[in-house]
C-alpha cells in the first residue's frame, strides 16, 4: 500500500514536471524566434531560408545550456550527457538509422515521383539557399533541439521518477517524445501537418533510445542532424533532378 502511495506521487510529480518542461521549451522557441526577428538577414540571404533559423536554435539552445548550467551548480539533477563519448552501439545506431532513414526517403520520392505527391521547397535552389539550410540542418538542428527536447526532459524526468528501470526510462522517452511531436504544432493558430508531428514522435522515441542506450546525446544529436540533412538532400535531388527533365 506505502508503494502504491509513493508511485502515485511519483508520478503526479512527474506529470507536473511535464507541463513545466512544456513551458520551458514553448518559452526558449518563443525567446528564440523573437531574437531572431531582431536582426536583418537580406544581405545574404534574401528569402530567409537559413539565417533566421540559424539564430532562432542558437538561441533556444544557449537558454537550454543555460539553465541545464543551473541545475548542475545545485546538484539536484543527474548529469545531462553532453560530453562526447565513444560507444560502439552508439556508433552503431546511427549508422543502421541512417541508412533506414536513406532507403525510406529513397522509396518514398520513387513513388511520389510516379504519384505527384512529393512537396518540394519553394524557395530558388541557388548555391547561398542550398548549402546555407543544408549547413544549418547538419550543424545546429540536431544540437539544438536535442539539448532542449532530450538531454534536459529525459535526464529530468528521470530524476523525478527516482530510479533507472526499463518502465521509468520509457516513460520518459514517451514523454520527450510526446513534447517534440508537440513542438511542431503552430498553437498560435493551432496548424499543423499531422504526418510531421506523428514523424516527430517516432524519431523522438528513436533519439530517446538511443540517449538512453549509449548515455550520451551526442548520437541522437547525429542522428538528427543526419535525419535533416537525408531529408533536406534529397528533396533538393530531386527538385534538381525534375528541373533538368
């Protein structure tokens, strides 16, 4: 009956954790995307495809850092896993993720090519858009986000939840999972694309087994550079591919 009661608040706490890390992260995006609106972009690039962006992650992983900063200076919290470490299933994971991701991407534009169902950018595919959103996918979105949406929700989570077995860890993943499936919903007018929100909740449980797994966010950090850069990359093929028919 005692562990029933002490699972109960457990749990009540970690519900209440979640709508915290909810605000947090809606407050660090907002904070970004409002820094980011400060500066003029149209010297180099004129449809802001990549540089208010670019500003926007700095920013929200900056305030990320910051407060995971605080956490560690009062010693409530378990470490974040920010160091680099070498781990061979880490290795491992990504290499097996991002060939999965490039044989589905590749599958996909086959048959959307035959179906007229693929989206492409509108933006002009010059040498500044192309390798300016390919540099801003490969080395800040995967650092940015998986900071704020995993290194700070799971390790978190998990200390709430006051232990590390195989039910407490996927209860944290589904729920870092959960708020980065969130974070792609506009709440401002309440749109969204309900294939990218369902995609962003399957590859969040990935990233999150994978912090889990190998200790370390730098391998879900890859992964979903790698992710972007799979799926941007692509889509620039065959965007280029179709303007040459």
């Amino acid at each position: 009956m005692e562990q029933n009661v002490r699972n109960t608040k457990k749990y009540a706490y970690a519900a209440l954790l979640t709508a915290g890390l909810f605000a947090v992260q809606f407050l660090f995006s907002r904070l970004g995307w409002l820094a980011a609106g400060l500066f003029d972009y149209s010297s180099f690039d004129k449809e802001e495809v990549f540089a208010r962006l670019a500003v926007h992650h700095i920013i929200q992983m900056l305030l990320a850092l910051l407060l995971i900063f605080i956490l560690v200076k009062t010693k409530r919290v378990g470490e974040f896993k920010l160091a680099p470490k070498y781990d061979a299933k880490g290795i491992r994971y990504t290499l097996i993720f991002c060939a999965a991701l490039t044989a589905y991407y590749l599958v996909s534009y086959i048959i959307g090519s035959f179906t007229g169902t693929i989206g492409t950018f509108s933006h002009e595919l010059t040498p500044v858009n192309v390798t300016g959103y390919l540099g801003f996918q490969l080395l800040l979105s995967g650092p940015s986000e998986e900071i704020l949406f995993r290194s700070l929700p799971v390790t978190l989570l998990l200390s709430c939840l006051k232990s590390d077995t195989k039910k407490d860890n996927t209860i944290a993943i589904v729920i870092a999972a959960v708020l980065f499936a969130i974070a792609h919903i506009d709440f401002f007018t309440f749109s969204f694309d309900l294939f990218q929100v369902c995609y962003a909740f399957v590859l969040g449980l990935i990233y999150g087994y994978t912090f889990i797994k190998t200790k370390s966010v730098i391998y879900p950090m890859t992964m979903h550079s790698m992710s972007n850069v799979i799926s941007v990359g692509g889509c620039y093929l065959y965007m280029f591919l179709s303007a040459g028919r």
